[in-house]
C-alpha cells in the first residue's frame, strides 16, 4: 500500500489517531460563533453571548449541542470513515439538539430564553459548520495521505489502516538505546521480503547498525526490499542475499561469512488453510528450517537470536500452530553464548495474504465479503508496532518469551462491515457478507499464553515477559523431530500420518489434550 511522506514521521502517526478529538475546539468555536452571528442579525451588533440577559440560557443550549456532538460517536470515527450515511447521522443528531434545546431553556427560565431567530441560526451554523469541518478534514486527509503517485481509485487509495478503524496510542521505543546496543552490530534478518520482514528492515535502517543482512528466498521481494531500502540514508553497509533458510549449507556459509551478531528469524509459511494441506512443507519452513537456524545461531557464536511466533502456536489447533509451537519449544532449549528469545503476536493489519487485502479485493470486484463465522474474532496489530515491540524486545533479557498488549480482540464480522462501510457507504453491510463456514485449522478465538505460562510486566508498558517450565529436553524434541522428518514425504498417506502426528502426539509420545478431548 503506497503511503505519503508524512507517513515517515513519528508525530504524523501520533497525530492520525488523535484526529477526532483535535477536532472538539473547532466545533465550540463553530457552536458558541453561531450564537454571536444570531445576535449579530437579531440586533444588529455583536453581543457576547454570555454576557447577555440569556447567558445561562445561551451556556445550556450549548451543552445541548455538545452532549449531542458526543452522543451522535463523532469523536470515535475518523473524518477519512464519514461517508453520508455518518453525516446525515451527525446532523440529525444536530436537528435534535435543536428540537431539545429550545424546549429546555423554557424549562428551566421560561423568561430567559434566547430568542427564536438566534436559535434559528445557531441550529443552521452548527449543522453547516460542524458538517463542514468533517468534510474538509476529510478532504485534507485524503490528500496528505495519499501519494503523489498513487492512483486517485482503486485499492491503493482506499485501504484502511488500523487506527482508523480502531483508535490506538501510538507505540514509543526506546531508539536511543536501540542505537547505542546495534551501534557495532552485524544484523541478519531472514524472510525480510515479507511483510513483517520488510517493516523490520526499514526500522533498523533508521537505527544505523553497523551492517544489515537482508535474506530471502523470493527474488522479487528481496528486490523491491532493496530498491526501497537503498533510498534510506544509512551510513554502514546492506547486504540483499537471496537465500532458503531450509538449505542448512546455504545458511552455514552465509553465517560463516556475515558472522552476524543478532539474528532476527520472520521467515514463515503463515496461512492456516493452506499447511492443512502441505503439513510437509509448514513442518521443513516453520520447524526444521527454525532448528537449524539456531543451531547455527550457536555454532557460531551469534550474540542473540529472536524468533517471530504467532498466537496459534498456544493450544495448536492447526498445521501452522502446531509447527511454530515444536520451533518454540525448541528455542525454550538454547542456552550457552547466545541468548535466545521468542515473540508471540496475534495478526498484523493489512499484511499480504492476511483477511484486509483478501475483504478488500473482494469489495473492489463488487463481491460479497467471505466470513467464516459471525462469531470468530483476532488480536491484531499494526506493522509498524509489531515491528517495533519486536526490536525493543532486543533491549529486555528477563524472560524467554514476550507478547504484546494488542488491545481486545476484533470480531472478524465487524471488520468486515467496516470496510463495506468505506467501499460501499450507501449499501447495507449485511447484503455484502457471506457466510462460508470454518475453514480447516481455524479457532473461533486465540491466546496468547499457555496455561503452564505466567505473564509479567517488563520495563515497556506493551510488552509481557512469560516464563514458564521448559516443555521439553532438547534430546526429546529432537527424537521428536526425527520422527515427523521420517514421514515428511509427499504422499497423500504420508501427509495425512504427519499432520496427525503434528496435531496429536507430544515430543514424549503421549497424545495431546486436545486429542484426548476429541476422541472422547
């Protein structure tokens, strides 16, 4: 999605979610200069409202306008999300105000009652002028927003972010203390061509390490990565490799040659639907290929390696779980020189192949948006924290896992009506959705902890520190392994015996709870 330069700056990001609020001054000056106008043309010269024999009236009135001003949910939408279905909202809202206002004063002092050509025109100014000021807002955030190469229709120009659906405090790491520890540091990323990777990569550039590696198995990604990143000023050296972090030989001669210091492993097949049915494949990408990074990560001495996990890797209930969960696990048995640590998150807003750009496609084809259930719903975080919680996990050394506070979870359902909303404003949200039932693998909710975990708070308000018992020997998981590796052939029987193992047997060959569960 092609962002403006704006998007660049930190308090441009802190401002967008504050957007709604910033707006309450201009609609008191709108509010209290519709008054001055009424008794402007009522009387023919400017009285200030309060100082008037209506004063109190003119205070209350005021606050009849205000309480429906909040009461009508302004304050919560972006201006970008009002469409007319949300003006004609507000401005009824404002009408009512009106229609409250004037029996209200004769309420409580029927002597002092403003009379009725300034409440005339103070209903007009506020439904003008508070209308007006949303449609401007939006028109300017529209263009701020926008790049001056993008498309003025299509997807690129109507995509949502998070918080402008949902507000969010912006999250703040510390960059000073990141920059001081990467300062003489050697960097590896892997999967840095992907969504998760890319952001990663674009962060660490504006910390300026030492030298930044950059891998990836597709070749377009890692070139699209590197025409971006080469645009960036950076004052050490960027190696683009492309590479398959399954090839273990591969990786032992760039490790040999690159000697990183800190490792950041995002490489990772992510789509549920789709291990169901490559369990093979999920198992050599997320498991082994993780395993050996490791082991290489300590045969040669790496200061700190990081692995990206997922929430669906706590109670595994799919292929893609049940592989990220066998890599943690083994992570939990690092130990010696390298320190070794595991980030678990929920998903990331708008990534490639996640649910925005697949409801999105659908809406710009004019299809109906497909959901899986009413009920089903997902933690989720922007790139840009996600990203940046990861790297500040880099400063924190107490705990062997950390997750994210990612606010409450989003039913799959509202965010679909949402986007409906913004693609379709005159059409009703629930004639755009259909109801395909679960997909293979899918839960209606994820955790985040397991219940043998326990969380703490760390030295950053948004991230977690878990500790809990190591699950299983390194000698267990890697009997473990052995076992899925010598049913990983592409055979229907072989891929079916694989995924059960995955799903329903333990690395000490007991059978799972959730097996137990199913059987009985």
């Amino acid at each position: 999605m092609m962002t403006s330069k704006l998007e660049q700056f930190p308090s441009w990001t802190w401002l967008r979610g504050r957007i709604p609020l910033l707006l309450v001054l201009p609609d008191l000056l709108v509010l209290y200069g519709g008054l001055l106008l009424g008794y402007r043309i009522r009387f023919g010269e400017w009285l200030w409202p309060h100082a008037t024999e209506w004063g109190v009236a003119s205070l209350l009135v005021l606050g009849v306008y205000g309480g429906a001003l909040v009461a009508s949910g302004v304050y919560r939408l972006s201006p970008r999300l009002m469409h007319l279905s949300e003006f004609i909202r507000v401005g009824t809202w404002l009408i009512g105000a009106w229609g409250l206002s004037i029996p209200l004063t004769y309420a409580v002092d029927p002597a002092d009652v403003p009379p009725r050509g300034v409440m005339a025109v103070l209903g007009l100014a506020a439904l003008v002028g508070v209308l007006g000021v949303r449609a401007g807002a939006r028109r300017l955030l529209e263009h701020l927003s926008t790049a001056p190469d993008e498309p003025a229709s299509g997807m690129a120009s109507t995509s949502l972010r998070l918080d402008d659906l949902v507000p969010r405090d912006p999250v703040e790491i510390n960059r000073s203390a990141l920059r001081d520890v990467l300062s003489d540091r050697t960097i590896l990323v892997t999967g840095a061509g992907g969504s998760i990777g890319s952001e990663l990569s674009r962060q660490l550039v504006s910390l300026n390490p030492f030298r930044l590696t950059f891998v990836d198995v597709s070749e377009h990604n890692l070139y699209r990565l590197e025409k971006s990143l080469r645009t960036e000023r950076y004052d050490g050296e960027m190696d683009f490799c492309i590479a398959d972090v399954r090839d273990a030989s591969l990786m032992d001669d760039l490790f040999a040659r690159l000697q990183p210091d800190v490792v950041l492993h995002t490489a990772a097949y992510k789509h549920v639907p789709l291990m169901e049915r490559h369990p093979a494949e999920a198992f050599r990408n997320n498991t082994q290929a993780s395993v050996n990074l490791l082991t290489l990560c300590e045969e040669h001495d790496v200061d700190q390696f990081v692995f990206v996990s997922t929430d669906k890797a706590v109670n595994p209930a799919s292929v893609l779980g049940a592989t990220k969960q066998l890599a943690e696990w083994y992570v939990r048995t690092g130990g010696g020189a390298t320190r070794c640590s595991t980030v678990r998150f929920g998903n990331v807003f708008g990534t490639q192949g996640s649910v925005v750009p697949r409801f999105e496609e659908k809406l710009a084809a004019g299809e109906p948006v497909p959901i899986t259930h009413a009920d089903m719903e997902r933690y989720f975080m922007s790139p840009e924290e996600a990203c940046g919680l990861i790297l500040q996990t880099l400063l924190l050394n107490a705990h062997p896992t950390h997750i994210f506070r990612m606010g409450d979870p989003i039913r799959i359902r509202w965010l679909a009506e949402r986007l409906i909303e913004h693609w379709y404003p005159h059409v009703d949200p629930e004639t755009m959705i259909e109801y395909v039932g679960r997909r293979p693998g899918e839960k209606m909710s994820e955790q985040l902890v397991e219940n043998e975990e326990s969380a703490h708070p760390t030295d950053h308000p948004s991230i977690l520190g878990l500790d809990g018992p190591v699950p299983y020997t390194r000698a267990e998981l890697d009997a473990h392994l052995q076992r899925l590796q010598s049913v990983s052939s592409p055979t229907r029987e072989s891929r079916e015996h694989l995924r059960k193992l995955l799903l329903n047997t333990r690395p000490d060959g007991r059978e799972t709870a959730e097996s137990v569960k199913r059987e009985v």
